[in-house]
C-alpha cells in the first residue's frame, strides 16, 4: 500500500474537505430553507444542531468502530452514509425530514476526519508527517473559512438543494480511491467481546445534551429556561460519571480510552486546540454578524473579505508542513505556536480597535494576521500531539483532538452570541445616559438629522420624531460597534490565558521515526 499513500492522502483530504464544508456552508443558506420548508428561524437552526449533536457524539466512539469493523470497511461506510445522507437532504421536502438527515449525515461525517487523520498517521512515516498533516489540515481550517462564500453563491445562483447535491460526486470520488486504495494492517485484530453500552448511553446522553445547551442556550436565555437547566444538570452527571466508568478497573473495553491522556504532550495539545476551536468557529460565526449589522458589508463582500485570511493560513500551515517534515524538524514547534499565538493576538488587537468608519481593507488587513496565526497555530499543535503517540493510540487521540475542537467552537459560538447581547445592552445604556435635551452635541445632531429630513418633504413633527428614531439606531450601531469589539477582546484575552500551555510541550528533535505501515 505504500505506493498509494498519496493517492489516499487525496481521497481522505477530499472527504475531509466535504465534512468541514457542511459545517458552514448550509449557515448562509438556512433564510432560503425556512422560506421553502415553512418553518421559523429557530426551528431551521435544528438544520446545524442536529448535524453537530451527531457529530460530536459519533467523535469519540470513532476509535471503537474501527476496532469492531475495520479501517477501511469503517471509512468507506462512513462516505457512503454521507453521500446518501447529503441526497436525502437535498430532497427533503419537510423540516422534519431535513433535520433526520442531518443527523445521519453527521453521524457519518465523524470518520471524515477523526478516522482519516489516524490513517495518515499510521500509513506515513513520521519523516513526512509533517507535510502530510499540514496538507490535510488545509481542509478543515480553510474550509470554513470559504464555507459562507460558497454557500453564498450556490444559493444566489441555484437553490439550497445544490449545497446538499454538491456532495456526491465528490463523495463517490473519495469513496472509490478509499475502497481501491487503502488496505487494513495485514493481521489487524479486529476487537471483539462486550461491548461497553453504559459507556456509549452515558457518552451519547452527556455529549448530546451538553451541545444542545451550547447551541440552544443564547436563544432561550440559558438557565431560565427549564430544559436547557434540565439538560445542563444531565450533560453534567453524564460527563462525570462516564469519564469514571471509562476510567474504572471494571471497564475492560472502554469506549473511549482517556488514558491516553497521560501522554502530557496529547493533553497539552487538545487543550490548546479547544481554545483554537474557540477562536477559529467563534471568530468566523460573528465576523458576518459583525460586517453586516454594524458596517453595513454585502454577503459578497464579507466572504470576500474573509478569502485572503484563509489563503495565509494555507500558505502558513504549508510553510509549517515543510519546517517540520523530517525526522529532524529545522523549527521546534513550539516556537511555531508561539508565533501563532503572538500573530492572532495581533490580528485581535486589531479588529478590536476598529470603528463603525472601518472598510473591507481595515477589516482584510487584521483578518490576513490572523488567517497566517492559524496556520502557524494547526500544523505544530497537531504535530506534537502525535509525535510520542504509538500507532494503536492515533485514532483514539484524533477523536478526542477533533472532538475539542468541535466542543471548542461550539462553547466560542455560545459564549459569544451571549457576550454580544449582553455587552450591546450595557453599551446601549451608557450611551444613552449622554444623550439627555440640552446636551449640546445631542441637540445639534437632532437639529442636522430633523433639517435633512425636512428636506425632503417631512413636516416639522415628524422630521423630529425621524429625527429622534435615526439617533437612537446610530446609537444601537455605536453600542453594537463597541460589543463587537469586546467580544474580538475577548478572543485575545482567551488565548493569552491558554499560552503558557506550550510550554507543557516538549521538543520533538531528534526522535528516532517508527517505520509506516510498508504494505
């Protein structure tokens, strides 16, 4: 199989690139869904819920399937599940039959990734890993950079469908080079016994649960709704008494093994990569909100915008891929992720001190620092995460990595969607406490906005009262710009805090490379 590797490379990085792009794709397309399906806005946002409760449950027990099924078998189905999935979507003709699919696509989205980065890791030998990881790593962090742009344009030029359709041609072209090409270990034991059914019900109730609270939690105003009370006190005895069991002596075949956690290099790493989830999904969910509500950008424009930060993190990650391939890297990762770190606070310093009077060149300049921070941030995170990793503990660990960062985007998403209202309210308040009659700067305003508007043919009353309402939406803008840029603080402030984690890191110079799997 060692003539294949690339080839695999391809059809595994094409499935990859095909998951992460439905993450972000389908967001620009829910208006035209609940237009057609005659469904409200919060019931359409089931059509993103669904697919990433599945997906995370599903993250974690990705090792397991491939024990019990096989590799290739598993990765194959895996396809098949989400190319059928991505069809029966396209054709639904009700919310109800949408969200189902949804989720089986998300169930058979996990694979994709978690499953087809531990067979890079196991088929390459550590020399290339380096490259190898940073090519496959360009899909799932510039996919959902560009995901708006083309659901964008699939959408304005067809109809929703076409977001689901676009999947299978792909989707049978990655299934067919996996079937060809790739081969389970001549002399794979395949897991067999019992099953560890409290692990997954335990696993599946608290997963599930705790990415509903994230997801559902800003639109029902977290705790005084009683079910998202309900499935937060679930998510977390769930959480606890899973990681006990799994931990237990008892537990002869646990779902997921959390010993690998030992391993202080893997730790450190999926720490870091939930505050990268953080920062990557968090960031790309209210930049649109950002540039549309408050500067008033096109569709066009804010996927425009974005474009360039996403070619400097392929061109980060690439130049990440090269430095460290070998098996002497010339750069100690760490010092990659440093720089990473400095460029993305950079790039949130920036977008932070912006005002409602900043263009698509203000806004593109910050976001190209921050696409090259990713980049520098992805490739040697992930690289040192698998370095001192057995091949048998690759799939185990790619679960629990892609599972953070997934959690790590969707606490992002949570946490700032609330952070914005909550901060919008409280600016909105000091700013009005300025705007009192006889404040001079106020009552000239009032005379300029109430004198244009007579203009144009208003009465003298109400040139007054547009007059009036015109200042208080400038007012919702001003106090709109200010929360955007603490959320942007935020982010900055989240990532200072979990940089001393790279130092938990240890070098990975001159470790002897195991040989790949040569068959």
């Amino acid at each position: 199989m060692s003539r294949y590797r690339w080839i695999i490379l391809l059809g595994l990085i094409t499935a990859a690139i095909m998951e992460v792009l439905d993450t972000t794709i389908i967001n620009v397309a829910l208006p035209q869904m609940a237009g057609n399906l005659g469904a409200t806005q919060q019931e359409i946002s089931w059509v993103s819920t669904g697919y990433i409760l599945s997906n995370v449950v599903v993250l974690p027990m990705t090792a397991f399937f491939t024990e019990r099924i096989g590799r290739q078998r598993y990765l194959v189905g895996s396809i098949i599940i989400f190319i059928a999935a991505s069809f029966f979507c396209g054709t639904s003709s009700s919310l109800t039959e949408l969200v189902v699919w949804r989720i089986i696509q998300g169930a058979g989205g996990a694979a994709l990734l978690s499953t087809a980065q531990a067979t890079l890791r196991q088929i390459f030998p550590r020399e290339q890993q380096g490259m190898v990881q940073a090519i496959f790593l360009l899909g799932i962090i510039v996919a959902p950079t560009l995901g708006p742009t083309l659901g964008g344009w699939i959408t304005d030029n067809y109809s929703w469908s076409w977001c689901f359709f676009i999947n299978v041609p792909i989707g049978i072209a990655a299934a067919f080079l996996v079937s060809t090409f790739l081969k389970d270990p001549p002399g794979q034991q395949r897991s067999q016994g019992k099953v560890d059914w409290l692990g997954i019900g335990l696993l599946t109730a608290g997963i599930g649960s705790l990415q509903y609270v994230l997801e559902e939690g800003n639109s029902k105003d977290w705790f005084s709704d009683q079910w998202i009370t309900r499935f937060a006190i679930l998510a977390a005895t769930c959480l606890i008494a899973m990681v006990w069991w799994e931990l237990s002596s008892r537990n002869k075949q646990p779902i997921v093994n959390f010993r690998v956690l030992k391993n202080r290099e893997l730790a450190a790493s999926i720490f870091l990569f939930v505050a990268l989830g953080f920062g990557l999904y968090g960031g790309i969910f209210i930049f649109p909100l950002f540039t549309q509500g408050v500067l008033h950008f096109t569709p066009t424009e804010t996927g425009l915008a974005l474009m360039p930060g996403g070619i400097a993190t392929a061109v980060t990650a690439l130049v990440c891929g090269l430095l460290l391939n070998g098996a002497r890297p010339m750069v100690d990762p760490r010092v990659l992720i440093a720089i990473g770190v400095g460029l993305f606070l950079v790039s949130m310093w920036k977008l932070g001190h912006l005002s409602t009077n900043a263009g698509e060149a203000d806004v593109r300049f910050a976001l190209i620092i921050r696409g090259a921070g990713l980049g520098f941030l992805f490739t040697p995170i992930n690289n040192v995460a698998y370095a001192s990793l057995k091949p048998s503990e690759a799939q185990q660990a790619s679960g629990l990595i892609n599972l953070a960062r997934q959690l790590g985007g969707s606490f992002g998403i949570a946490i700032l969607a609330t952070y914005v209202t909550v901060h919008t309210q409280f600016h909105r308040v000091d700013l009005l406490a300025n705007e009192y009659p006889g404040n001079p700067l106020v009552d000239e305003r009032l005379r300029m906005l109430a004198g244009n508007l007579a203009g144009h043919g208003y009465s003298a009353e109400a040139a007054h009262r547009g007059a009036l309402a015109l200042l208080d939406q400038e007012t919702m803008r001003q106090a709109a710009m200010l929360s955007y840029n603490d959320a942007w603080m935020l982010l900055l402030l989240t990532f200072l805090i979990v940089s001393p984690a790279i130092l938990l890191l240890r070098a990975q110079r001159g470790r002897s490379a195991p040989p790949a799997e040569a068959h």
